[in-house]
C-alpha cells in the first residue's frame, strides 16, 4: 500500500509540472487554456493496473535505470499509444523510446505502436 500511496505522490507531483511547463512558450505571450488532446487517464490506466508498475517506471525515470522494470510492467507499456508519451513524461522524451527498447529484450515479440 505503501508503494502505490508513493506512486501516487509521484505521479501527481509529475502531473502538476506537466500542468505548468509549456514548452517553447515565451513569457510575455498569454497562455492559451488548458486543453487535453490526450486522455492522461486512459494512458495511465493500463500502468496502474499493474501492481508496483507506476512506481518501477518512476524510479527507472529518476535513476535512468530499467533493471527493476518487470515483465508485467513492461506488457501494461506496450500496450500505451506512442501519442500518450510525450504527454506522460513531458520533461523526459527520451524515456519512453529507451524503455520501450529495453522492455523488447525482456519480453520478445510485444505489441508495437
């Protein structure tokens, strides 16, 4: 419970940036509203539907290292719309294609998107 409780944390904390960091925008310009043409909830979903596997993701996203991403947590990934990533790790882009590749040496064969 602990560990679902801390990616929680994590994942509102990663929210709230995501929220407030528009990329490229100037200061003086006004921002436009906020708008979603991704559903975050969709793409989070089948992440959190995985025991532990929001928390994996998050300590492979701080520590750069995919060695405790399981193959659970690696099949809920595959399964995400390429769309969702850059909405779900905004301040990290490189972080899903370089899981997305360690997660095709764990687990050969899974779905491409």
């Amino acid at each position: 419970m602990e560990q679902t409780s801390r990616a929680l944390v994590l994942l509102a904390a990663v929210l709230c940036v995501a929220l407030l960091v528009t990329p490229g925008a100037a200061h003086d310009q006004p921002k436009p509203p906020l708008t979603f043409p991704v559903d975050l909830e969709k793409c989070w979903s089948s992440l959190f539907n995985v025991n532990g596997c929001v928390l994996q993701l998050f300590e492979s996203v701080f520590s750069g290292k995919f060695g405790n991403v399981g193959i659970a947590c690696c099949k809920a990934f595959s399964t995400i719309d390429a769309n969702c990533w850059p909405h779900m790790f905004p301040l990290n882009p490189f972080f899903p294609p370089l899981l997305k590749d360690n997660c095709a040496h764990i687990v050969p064969n899974l779905q491409k998107h």
